[in-house]
C-alpha cells in the first residue's frame, strides 16, 4: 500500500524513501509554531539544555492565541515569557496581542 500524503512529506523532510506509523525519524522542520500554552513548555526546556540561542530565528513562530486577552495572571505570564523570548532571541514570526488572527482552526 502506498504512504498517506503526511507520511511523503515526513519522508521527503526526513531523506527518507518512506516512513512507517510508529517510526521514530529526524526531520527538517519548515517551521516550528508555539502557542501560550506550548511555547512556555518549550522555552523552559530550552533553558534546561542550555543552548546559547535558537537555531534559526525565521524558522519559529509565537503566536498568544489561547488566553489572549489573558484570563488571569498566569496566563498573562505566560505571554510575557513568550514575548521575552522571542525579543531575546529575535524571533522574526512574533506575533504580539493585536497583531495576529486565530493560531489554529
């Protein structure tokens, strides 16, 4: 049987001649996407490992999209921490409160 449409792109992303459900691959991402709920996940394990910077500041995108406007003091620290980062980092794909539409549908 042939590969689903997903699993030619993880191929074709991973180098591979296919890929399989279940198998675990190295792929090069087009874009990494954090969201106010995610991307504070990330950013702390981030810090964990230490790393100096990102790898490719065009290549991430951060979008508050859940609890924008924020519902409550976490949620709204959670912003600031994507928003610090991304200003860190220089993060190209920023989009600040007003600035963006519906992350995901």
């Amino acid at each position: 049987m042939g590969m689903t449409m997903t699993q030619k792109i993880l191929a074709a992303k991973a180098g591979l001649a296919g890929v399989h459900a279940g198998q675990f691959i190295e792929a090069r991402l087009d874009l990494a996407l954090g969201n106010d709920i995610t991307a504070p996940v990330a950013i702390s394990e981030f810090g964990k490992a230490g790393f100096p910077s990102v790898c490719d500041r065009e290549k991430i995108a951060l979008i508050p999209d859940h609890f924008t406007p924020n519902k409550d003091i976490k949620a709204a620290q959670q912003c600031k921490r994507m928003r610090e980062f991304a200003a860190a980092h220089s993060i190209t794909n920023y989009f600040e409160v007003g600035e963006m539409g519906i992350e995901h549908c």
